[in-house]
C-alpha cells in the first residue's frame, strides 16, 4: 500500500505529505509529531497568496489555478470572515507587492528533484553532529507536498538556499501524477484537493495533525483518497490556532459552489481588466 504522511521538522517548521512505501499489509508513518512551541502566530485575514514558477520553469497551468482557487473558495466558507484568500496575479516579476506594499503572505510553487531530494546527501555539512532522527527529516525523496515556515520562535535553520526557497511558500512535487478534479476519481493519481487543503491549513498557522483518519489534517492519505469536509478534529485545530470557525451544513455544496463559481469567476476575470478578489499586478 502507499500511503503519504505529513512530517513538521524541529527547528524548522516544515509541514509535508510524504509518501511512504510499505508491504501490503503494512502502512508506513514518518511523522516527528508536533514541533516544539506550539501554534505558529495567527494570521490576520484576508491572507494573500501568488502563484511562482518553479526554478526550471514550470508554470501553474490555468486548469491547475483554477483547482487551486476553487479549493480556498470552499476552505473560505468554514470561516467567518468576509474574505479569507486573496491573490495578488502573477508575473514574470520574481515577487509581486500588495496595495499594502508587502509581498504575498504565501506563495505556491511547483518543485522537482532540486528541492524533494535528500538533504543529508546534497549538504552533509549542515547535519554534521546533528542525530540520526534529525537527518531523517530532511529526506524528501517521496515527498508530495512541503510547506516551508519557521518556529513560532523564529527559528530558522535550513540546510537550503533560502533565498531560492523562502519561508511561507508550498511546494508541489511537479513529478508526481495528480488529479486537479475534486468530482472525478481517480485512483492512480493524487487527489491535489486533499494535499492543497491540508497544506493551506498548515500555512494558517496549524501546526500539528488531527487524530481522526476521516479528517483533513490526519498524516496520511492514499493515492485515490479524498478529503475535502473539514471535521471536528480539523475545525478545532483551527479553532486552537485562533481563528472563527463554523461547521458548514452541507459539505457538497460548499464544494459545488466554491467550484463551478471558482471557474467561472476565473474566466470572467481574465475578461476584465481587473477583480475586486485578486490583487493587480503592481
């Protein structure tokens, strides 16, 4: 069976799902448990967010944006606020300003074998008398996804370039086969609404996993799984992290709605010069 779980690194935040390969019989976990210090600091809402190109090249395909939005759209609806996500639009420009003139709260990149790789093997150096679990961490062979943030206490180590990899940025792994369509199984691909929801979450300062194998922010998920509902468990992470949340009454619809209007908002906005949800380009 293959699995993915998600790992946070102490000493650096790091949220991931990773794939583990196991017999059959056997499901593998590489999870540390929750770093040291607890939540991250809540974030002020709205959250801005922007879509980068990975550093070889790729680009968020418009069908991939759009399974992307549709996702913050149905995550916005268990929130009681009046907007949650917003995206400041991409460009060739490396980072784009906000109104405010900050960069985007987050950012989502597509990444291959230059970041999903082992690190002990690429910088021996950082790890030298770090222990044997420490090194364990920073392998990301099998990894999916990766959500890159410091220590609630600012703690920020890396054995990476941090300019090329910045901290509040997830990465996808571009080699992967995924499935971007939350109404179509697919049981050879990923299910990128499960790992984006999870990975989203983890970047609005949720820093630990919930115990309920039907939640969204459980550690692991299969290759054709979905997990779109927010339960009890997740609600309350949220909740923990300090944010107003409610139930929603109808998942399904939620889904439904965030999806076709997710769609169809993204191409009546490309349409128009510009879209009260999404910053312009500065």
């Amino acid at each position: 069976m293959v699995q993915l779980s998600k790992r946070t690194v102490r000493g650096v935040a790091i949220a991931a799902l990773v794939v583990g390969v196991a017999t059959p019989a056997t499901a593998v976990s590489i999870d540390p448990g929750v770093i040291p210090g607890g939540y991250s600091a809540t974030r002020d809402l709205p959250v801005s967010y922007q879509f980068q190109t990975s550093w070889d090249g790729i680009v968020w395909t418009e069908e991939e944006k759009d399974s992307a939005r549709a996702a913050l759209d149905f995550l916005s609806g268990y929130f009681l606020a009046p907007s949650v996500f917003v995206e400041v639009l991409s460009s060739a420009t490396p980072v784009l300003l906000t109104p405010a003139g900050k960069p985007a709260d987050f950012t989502l990149r597509w990444a291959g074998n230059d970041f999903f790789k082992d690190w002990v093997a690429a910088n021996p150096g950082f790890f030298v008398g770090k222990s044997q679990k420490f090194k364990d961490r920073y392998d990301f062979r099998n990894s999916y996804g990766m959500t890159v943030k410091p220590e609630p206490d600012g703690t920020t180590d890396y054995p990476w370039d941090k300019a090329m990899y910045p901290e509040y940025e997830i990465y996808f792994n571009k080699d992967e086969a995924w499935n971007f369509n939350p109404f179509k199984d697919d049981p050879f691909k990923l299910d990128f609404w499960s790992v984006f929801l999870h990975e989203i979450i983890h970047i609005m300062s949720v820093d630990e996993h919930s115990k309920d194998p039907m939640a969204v922010m459980y550690h692991k998920l299969e290759y054709g799984e979905k997990k779109y509902e927010l339960k009890e468990s997740d609600l309350q992470l949220l909740q923990k992290a300090g944010y107003s949340v409610i139930p929603a009454p109808a998942p399904f619809l939620l889904l439904a709605s965030a999806f076709g209007l997710s769609f169809i908002g993204a191409r009546l906005s490309r349409k128009r010069n510009g879209s009260p949800s999404r910053y312009p380009v500065a």
